[in-house]
DNA sequence: AAGCTATATGCCTGTCAAGACATGTACTGT
DNA sequence: ACAGTACATGTCTTGACAGGCATATAGCTT
C-alpha cells in the first residue's frame, strides 16, 4: 500500500487536491483544468481514493470527486518536530525560499538532476 | 532539480532526516543505522544535499551530515491550507451536504447501491 | 612510501510507475 | 434499440531510480 508521500509525490495529484479543495469536480473538469488525458485523470484519481486522499459520489454518469484531507495529518504529523527548528531561523529561511523562487537551482551544485516527466 | 516531495518520498531519506534532528552524524553512522550499504546511504545523502536538506562538515575523512530544516517548509506551505480541514471536517462537510440538499437535480442518486461486482 | 580508513562516484540491472491509446462499462436521451 | 456521454480499466512502452558491486578519491598513520 502506497504511503501519503508516495501519493503526493506526483504533481498533478498535488493539484487534484488543490482543485478539490475549493469544491468537488467531476472528472471531465479536472480534465480540462489539468491538461491531462482523461484516462491519465483517473489513474491518478483512482490513486488518491486508494489512499482515502479523496471520495466519489455517483450522479448519473458523473462521478464527484471530493477531498479527504484527513491522510493529510500522516503529512504533518512527520513534519511536526521540523516545523520549530526553522522557526527560530526566519531569516534563513526567507532567504532559502528566495533563492527557490529567482534561482531553482542555488543548492545544486555539483550535477543537474532531471525532473521525472516534465520534459 | 527534484522537489522536497521527490526527496521525502523514499523512506530511507526520511529516516536519515529524522537521525540528523537529533544530531550531525559522520556518513558510517548513518549506514550502520540504516542498515543499508554505505554507497548507498551516499547517494542518498547527495540527493538531500542537492536539495539542501543537510549541509556537509570535512573533519579528515569523516565528513558529518546536518540537517537543514528550511526547505521543509515548501511542504509546510503546501500543507498550510489543508490542516484546517481535517480539524473542522465534520463541520465542512455537514455544510456541503446542506447545500446539495437544495440543489433540485443529481446529486440524490448519488447513495446508489453499488454493484456487487468489483469488492 | 605503503597501507588503512572514510566517503564518493561509476556502472549495471531490476523494478515500478506514468503516459498514450484502445477498449470496456454504465448511464442518458431519443 | 441506438447513439452519445462520462468515466474506468487494460496493455504497452519508456524512463527514472534504488540497490548492488567495483573502483576512485582523500586523509590519516606508521
């Protein structure tokens, strides 16, 4: 069974869950928002519900998909005893995200990893 | 370059953080703790420096791995807009189905039984 | 100098997952 | 019944990556 890290490794499972979080959307509409295949969609969608990321409801031919944020706190719950080391640190962290935003690749410094299937 | 959801993702690498929260350690720890080979655990250990998830101090041969707690808060970020649902859920979720309640089509069907074919 | 220790890197292989396409399934309206 | 819609699933290919071993690199000791 995959963990909640293996679900939200993939992009466009992250922005499902983004999508899903302001409303439910039905299949055809994360299509269209993800640019995604249709079959490509329900893969993906099919491994969020495995997970307990997200639930469907059926309506005719339509099935809506909603968030479970709840597999989220497995997330958090890892993160917990990060979350106060950096906090003493705000200035370095500013700075790390800055440098995240103006040059991706600041901490590579040695060879250049390619980003899995975006190319 | 890899996200810091491409690092987390593989287990070893999140044990390795979890070891260096408690304190730096020389590469031979680490590969003893894990139990993994030693070219191993330096691969591993690149992919988090890549990232800047731990930084490197020399000291002869030993090299001592630190964490460097910032870049988690990219998934901190990400995480942000969730943890507020899995707390109030119930009561989202009591307003979302009020909704739909007044919606005249659809969604009524949706609590059809499902076939007995696939468990 | 040689030899030892600690770590990094190269190469190879198996595995696993994402994407594309075709097809199956379930439901709707005429 | 038929055609169309909405979604799921199966199959195949391809690429990324973890793990193994061998080897390179760097520093220490004698």
């Amino acid at each position: 069974m995959a963990t909640t890290f293996d679900v939200l490794v993939e992009p466009a499972r992250r922005r499902i869950l983004d999508l899903l979080r302001e409303r439910p959307r039905p299949v055809g509409e994360l299509v269209g928002l993800l640019g995604l295949s249709q079959p490509g969609t329900s893969k993906h969608l099919r491994v969020l519900r495995e997970a307990g990321l997200v639930a469907v409801r059926r309506d005719a031919q339509r099935r809506w998909y909603e968030l479970r944020p709840e597999p989220l706190a497995e997330v958090d719950a890892w993160l917990e005893p990060y979350r106060r080391l950096w906090a003493g640190r705000l200035d370095a962290l500013e700075q790390h995200l800055n440098e995240r935003k103006e040059t991706p690749h600041a901490h590579d410094r040695s060879r250049r990893r390619r980003r899995p299937r975006n190319s």
